[in-house]
C-alpha cells in the first residue's frame, strides 16, 4: 500500500516537473502538444475507485492550470479523461485480461492493448483541452487538427517515457 503510494506521489511530481519545464517549452509547431502528464491518470491500479479516480485527475489537471495559467482547462479535461477510463478499460480488456493484475502498464497488459487504451483516452483528454480553449464551434476544424496531431506525438513520447523508465525482469 505505502510502495504504491510513494511510487504514485513520485511519478505525480516527476511528471509534472518534466511536463512544466521541458514539453510545455518545446516547440513542436502551431498544432502539436505534447501531454505526458496524463500518463499519471493512465498508470493508476485497475482497482483505484472511482472518486479517487476523478480526484487524483482533478489534481494533476490543477497543478499544470496553475503553473500555465490556464484556469481550469486541463483540470476539465483530465478529470474527463479520468472519469471515461473505466469505461475504456471495459471496452479494449475483456475481465479475465485484467484479473490478478494491478495496473494498466505494458508491462502486464503488453504494447498492443496500453497503444489503444492510452491512445483513445489521450485523443479524448484532448479533444476536450483544445475545445474549451478554442471555445467556438468555428474552430472545430482548428481542434480537430490540433487533436489529431497532439495525442499521436503525446503517445510516442509516453511509450518512450515508459521503456526508459521500464523496471527490468528479475
């Protein structure tokens, strides 16, 4: 319980810090953004409840509005990413997939399945970011750009992060 605790309290920060200082201050062009932090919400125990689900989104989302200056947007978008996991998880991982496994890494679950659930949930996130940043029907198109060019860039980066940071077979 502690170990879990410690080791999602380090990844919170961790991720946080290399979001705000390193992947916000890239320029990847006038469409793409990267979003790594949302690998905190992606990596949370299969068996994390529901409310600690949308409080835990909440709270990563908070962190990166306050230190951006974006009042409340990704707090929006990740507690909405947070609260369609379940049901993502339920769509892409039949129940005896996920039995007696602890949390949707690579690791127990294998590149294929974390691609598509981590792709979906981070097309979702982002839709949602960059609407209520656009905030107008007008810009759907912009939005949809920038989404369908953000989230791929996002997934590489996380898939990176995640075999750099892959804990080695005993």
């Amino acid at each position: 319980m502690y170990n879990t605790l410690i080791r999602n309290i380090l990844r919170f920060v961790i991720l946080l810090v290399v979001q705000l200082l390193v992947f916000d201050n890239l320029l990847f062009g006038n469409y793409i953004h990267p979003y790594i932090y949302v690998l905190f919400v992606l990596l949370l125990p299969f068996d994390t409840p529901k409310w600690r689900l949308l409080i835990d989104g909440f709270l990563i989302g908070i962190a990166v509005d306050i230190f951006n200056g974006t009042p409340g947007l990704n707090a929006a978008a990740t507690v909405f990413m947070a609260f369609v996991r379940p049901f993502i998880i339920n769509i892409t991982a039949r129940k005896s997939d996920i039995d007696g496994k602890n949390a949707p890494t690579v690791t127990e679950m294998g590149l294929q399945w974390f691609a598509l659930y981590a792709l979906l949930l981070i097309l979702l996130h982002n839709l949602v970011l960059f609407w209520m940043e656009a905030f107008s029907i007008k810009l759907l198109g912009i939005v949809l750009i920038e989404t369908l060019l953000s989230a791929p860039i996002s997934l590489l980066l996380i898939i990176i992060i995640i075999y750099i940071f892959k804990p080695l077979k005993r």
